[in-house]
C-alpha cells in the first residue's frame, strides 16, 4: 500500500506541491534507515535547531530542505517528544522569506515576556535565527547573513516572524551566524552567542529585539582549521561540587579531528559579558567523523538540572552524496553533557540520556562474563538484530600488549567494522574502510582515531544503528560517532586480538526497539 506525503509550498519560488510517495508498510524501513536516530521521513536535514523544553515537550527544530536530499533553500524542520527517544514529526515551522534563507539558531521560553509577544500567563517561545540572503550573496556582498526572531504563543505549533526582522545587523562580516540565546541571572538580560568567521561574538538585549556588541572570543584560542559555527555557552555544574564554569561549544568546518566537519570546546568564565577561558587549548568533544553542529537545549527544568545535546550525525565532507534513498542525515543519540575536574584541568563527557533504557527490547539479552582472547579472533553470531542494539563491553589487558583489541562487526557480505584500541601507538580507533559502500565520496575516509591511554581496563558503551555507530569509552572519557553503510546489516559480532592476552569482561549485547 502506498501513502503519499504533500510537501506545502516550503518556499516562494517553489510554489508547485510536490509529491512523494512512501510505501506504509516500509515506513522507516528502507536501506540504511536508523531505526531509533531521529531522521527527517524525506527530504535533506542539517544541523539541529531551536532545541528547547517546555510544558512537558522536548522541540527539535532542524536545518531542512523538503524538496531535495540535497541542501537547499533553508527552512526550520520540526519535530518534538516528551522522552527524547520517540519523535512526533510536526509540520515545518520557518519558511524563507524574502529577507532569506531560515539558517542555523536557538529557541527560548521568554519566561518574563520581556519581548512582548505572549503575556506572563502564556509565556513565548522566541526563536532566533540567521536570516541568508542569496541574492546579496551573489553579489558578492559580505553582510549576507543576518539575525531574525520569530515567536509562537501555542507550544510551538505556529510560529509568527517578528516585523521589525532583521533585529540584528551584520558589521560587514561574511560568516556571520547561527545565534544562541541564553537568559543570563546574574545579569538579568539576555545574551546572544553567534559565529563570526573565524571566532564568536558576543551580545546582550533586554527583549530579544534590540541587541548590543559586548565581546568577542577566539582569534587566538582553539582550532582554526576552518569557519567557526554554531557556537553554544552554558553554565555546568562541577561533579561532586558545587560550583560551576562556563562550558563553550564551538563547531568547526573543516578543521575537525579526523578530518572535516567537528566540535571542539572550552572551559572558562562570563559574567554576562566577556568569557574568560581557562585554558586556549584544543579540546574535541567526540572524535568521530560525523557528530557536527551539536549544540544544547534551553529550559531544562531546574528539578532535571541536566545540560542535553544533540549532533547532526554527518560531516560536510560527504553529507550530500551518502547513498540513502528519500532522506538524508539523522542526529546523534541525545547526550548530557557534564563536567569534571582532574588535576587543574576542565574536562567535558559525554554520555546516552538515561531516557534510551526505554528502548531495551526484553529477553534479548546476551550476557557473557568473561571471554579470554588471545592473537585469534573469536567470532560469535549473534542471534538478535546487532543492527539495532547496544553493547557494553569491557576489555582487561592480561600483560603488556603490542597490538589491537577490539570488535568487529561483520555482515553477510563480510563487509567489517572495526572498533578497537591500537596498544602501539595509544589510539583508539573506527575503521569503517571495508565497512561497505564507500565510493560515492573520496572523503568519506575510513579510519577515526583518537589518543587515549589504557591503564589495564578500558570500557565501551557501543550504540549500533543501521548505519551509525556511537561509542562511549570510560563513560564518557572519549567519544567517537561514524556513520557506515554495509550492503546488508551487521550480524556478526568478532572480538579480537592480535597483540596478546586480553580478557573481555562483562560483555552485554541487547537488542533495542525501533522506534519508528
Ligand atoms: C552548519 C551550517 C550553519 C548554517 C547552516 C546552513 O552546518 O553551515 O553554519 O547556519 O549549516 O544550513
């Protein structure tokens, strides 16, 4: 049976209603499909937008393009979901206008109704975000982008753009995008984090209308291998204290670890006005190829008190010519982000929200206490869908080792994955090389690494998808997100040695429902 989907008019030169049909009973089901990674139902999605929380659901806007699996004339995509683990898909939310194409920002409750566009009853949700202007841009001109709001009065379901758009004006800078809004306490205003070619830009408003320049941050700070975007900045608790820094998130395209697309951060001070690092050094916050344009959602209730993130699991790199069907893109696992301290030094983890417990399918369990591997590779086949599931494992070096450890995840095909830690060279690593189809981009490169040193245990937390794979080391110590696309699924599930003794320890595979 088939159903069809009518795009509406998504921009002004595209008028025509275009139709796309979707067989129903292969909802979500065709090749390289995430099965519980949030993805668009057809059409290109980019970066995640305008995350915020509020009366019990969890918005998630994106980058969106209807009318292609390409990118395109920019909208705000919409979904939302009261777990963060199922997604109700919601009709698009901002179209372009004449002003521009709706890029990458943030949303916010405005509590106080400092804006004026709800009453304190019903409080606002303000978007703000880059307006592009194409027709500026072919003309050469630098002030292209610039910032526009937009509100909604019932939960997000409309949205309304503000008249007096665009409210904040480029000074003449070509990259020039991507706001963050926040509400600063301390200085009862609001602040605005936004890209400025090479490093970010600080401002402060009363309203979110009217915007002044406070501060700019990062022309010697970081990684500068490429432009700076979507930037973020939140206060983060200190475990086991209680005093907190300023954690900022800056993406970088290209310019990432392993090439392209990535995200590094810093850790610091601001008092409303200037942020103060702690140190200018580069800190990557998930090594893989394909978590980019990550950011965090606004108004988490104090009672959860958690910072939340979600990445675009692609890299600009190859986004556009990854060989799945309708769609293209899907985001990371949504993630909390918290913070530590250890011997002076900030460092930010990473790890799965709670929430995908959920997704634990019962009495599909594989439970293996210890496993003893040595140079031979141990193979066992897996009877669940090792395509959708989620492995702990943990690997004991029996004596001093000169090799790799690790898994590999195998198919039909004998296409592998390789997910392991290289004792000579202290790296972690995903090998994705023979994992399949690989020829529709020279840059879809196969192998990640990461430095990282192995006292005598070192534990992943492994979410497999259709096509992605996520790990967690040490509990959040490292992460690494890769996208893949095998022929068939993954079925086969190898842990392996080449380079000594090593133990695998409570070794846990389950599978998870799919959430579509
Ligand atoms: C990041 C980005 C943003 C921009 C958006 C356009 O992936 O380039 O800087 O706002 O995508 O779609």
């Amino acid at each position: 049976m088939l159903f069809s989907v009518f795009i509406g008019c998504s921009s002004r030169t595209e008028k025509k209603k275009k139709e796309i049909s979707v067989a129903r009973e292969n909802y979500y089901q065709e090749k390289y499909r995430p099965q519980y990674h949030f993805s668009p139902e057809f059409g290109w999605m980019n970066d995640p937008n305008g995350m915020v929380y509020y009366q019990g659901e969890y918005h998630l806007f994106y980058q969106y393009y209807p009318d292609s699996t390409v990118w395109g004339p920019m909208h705000w995509g919409h979904a939302v979901s009261t777990d963060l683990v199922h997604w109700e898909h919601l009709p698009i939310a901002l179209y372009p206008d004449s002003i521009g194409y709706i890029f990458s920002g943030s949303a916010v409750v405005d509590w106080k109704n400092t804006s004026g566009f709800g009453t304190s009853e019903n409080p606002p949700l303000v978007a703000v975000f880059t307006y592009h202007n194409m027709e500026l841009e072919k003309k050469g001109r630098n002030d292209t982008e610039n910032q526009g709001i937009a509100y909604s009065t019932d939960k997000g379901r409309t949205w309304i753009k503000y008249k007096g758009n665009p409210v904040l004006l480029n000074p003449g800078i070509k990259d020039f995008r991507d706001p963050k809004v926040f509400w600063n306490e301390s200085t009862r205003h609001w602040n605005l984090i936004l890209s400025a070619h090479d490093q970010v830009k600080l401002y402060s408003s009363p309203n979110l209308k009217d915007w002044e320049y406070e501060s700019s941050f990062g022309a010697d700070a970081g990684a500068h291998g490429g432009v700076w975007e979507c930037p973020d900045l939140f206060p983060l608790k200190m475990e086991g204290t209680d005093q907190h820094k300023w954690v900022m998130i800056v993406n970088i395209n290209p310019g990432g670890p392993n090439g392209g697309s990535g995200t590094q951060y810093f850790v610091g001070d601001f008092d409303g006005h200037q942020f103060t690092p702690v140190s200018k050094d580069i800190n990557w916050l998930d090594w893989g190829h394909d978590n980019y344009a990550g950011v965090t959602w606004s108004d988490i209730p104090e009672k959860d008190g958690r910072r939340l993130f979600i990445g675009w699991m692609s890299n600009w790199n190859y986004a556009q010519v990854v060989p799945t069907t309708i769609w293209r893109s899907a985001m990371t696992i949504p993630r909390e982000i918290t913070l530590k301290q250890e011997n002076g030094n900030y460092k930010v983890q990473l790890n799965p929200v709670k929430e995908l417990l959920k997704l634990r399918m019962p009495n599909t369990e594989i439970n293996i206490t210890d496993l003893s591997v040595s140079n031979t590779k141990l193979i066992r086949t897996v009877p669940l869908r090792l395509a959708c599931s989620e492995i702990i494992i943990q690997f004991q070096a029996e004596d001093k080792l000169s090799g790799e450890f690790g898994l590999i995840l195998s198919n039909r095909q004998n296409e592998l994955l390789r997910i392991g830690y290289s004792d000579t060279d202290n790296k972690l690593f995903v090998d994705r090389e023979k994992a399949g189809s690989n020829e529709f981009s020279p840059k879809f490169e196969g192998l990640a690494t990461a430095p990282y040193n192995i006292e005598k245990y070192v534990k992943f937390h492994i979410y497999i998808d259709v096509s992605s794979i996520e790990i967690f080391v040490d509990n959040g110590e490292l992460v690494m997100s890769e996208t893949y696309f095998m022929s068939s699924e993954v079925n086969k599930l190898h842990i392996f040695s080449d380079g000594g003794n090593i133990k695998a320890k409570n070794v846990i595979v389950r599978e998870l429902k799919s959430i579509w």
